[in-house]
C-alpha cells in the first residue's frame, strides 16, 4: 500500500479516486477543520493583548537637546 498522507489529490475529481484516498481527503478536511476550532478557542479563551497607552507630552527644548546642523 503507497503512503497517501503526501499525495498530491488536487488535480483528480472525485470519480476518479479509491476509496482510499477519498478516506485520506476526508481525513485531511476533519484535522483542517479541528484545528481551525481549535486555534478560535485558543484565541477566545486568553485576554486581549492590552493596547499601550498613548502619551502626549509637551515639547521641551531644553530636553529634547541641541539642534543637530
């Protein structure tokens, strides 16, 4: 039996595939679409990345240092 988990099925319409290589596209499609779940819980479950604060401060030419030439 050859190894399906590296077979290229893009170029081939469903007629034309065994049983078992439509088994080992079903498989792929069922990890596919576990994994995307997976990845949108993991992003609901944590906090949101807390966004830093602006500062606005007043210009000061005494420390903001000489003027370059």
């Amino acid at each position: 039996m050859t190894d399906l988990r590296e077979a290229d099925f893009s170029g081939r319409p469903d007629e034309d595939m065994t049983p078992e290589e439509r088994q080992e596209l079903q498989r792929r499609f069922t990890a596919f679409t576990t994994a995307l779940k997976e990845q949108d819980l993991r992003r609901q479950a944590g906090p949101p990345a807390p966004k830093p604060k602006k500062t606005i401060s007043k210009w000061d030419p005494l420390t903001a240092g000489k003027r370059a030439k």
